[in-house]
C-alpha cells in the first residue's frame, strides 16, 4: 500500500505550486513538508518498527524463562522507499488531475 502521509504532502506541494506558482514562498514550505514527512514515514517510524522487533524477540526470550509478562509491540510502524515513492508519484498525479478538474 502506498504511503498515505507522503500522498497527501506531495498532493499539498504540487497543489501549491499549480495554484500560486513553482516558485512561490507556499510552494517552497510545503515541498520542505513533504520531505520531512517522507522522510519520517520511511526512515525514523521504519527504524523504530525494526527496534520493535527486538524488543519483541527480547520480551518472548523473558517471557519462557517464566520472569517477565508484557505486552507487545506494534511491529508494522513505518514504510518501505518503494511505499514512499508510490505515495509521492500518487499524491503529484492526483493533486495535478484535480487542478486540472476544478
């Protein structure tokens, strides 16, 4: 599945800069949004899935020597670069067919 977070920021970039121009002080802050934000779905919510996994293998090497029981953690927290990019590519081409619409 595509990234949701970095269609809608590519869709608010590219909406920005079909409306007020490419080279516009909008179209700049929201394009430095959608980096942050791609960037945040594929790296920093990605490595905290992978630490998420350890913990877990952690808690269930606890858990049958009989010493701790916990709750455990969601795994599945960021995307992968090809969900990312397919979000990106989704966001640009529906924020461009909708300009053109309305």
């Amino acid at each position: 599945m595509p990234s949701s977070h970095a269609a809608g920021a590519t869709a608010l970039a590219t909406s920005c800069g079909l409306h007020e121009g490419f080279g516009s002080v909008a179209f700049a802050l929201s394009t430095v949004f959608a980096l942050v934000t791609m960037f945040d779905a594929q790296g920093v919510r990605r490595s905290a899935g992978q630490q998420a996994v350890i913990l877990n293998q952690i808690l269930d090497d606890m858990y049958w020597k009989g010493k701790i029981e916990a709750e455990r953690l969601f795994e599945l927290i960021g995307h992968s670069p090809l969900q990312v990019i397919a979000g990106g590519v989704l966001g640009v081409v529906l924020a461009a067919y909708f300009f053109q619409v309305w």
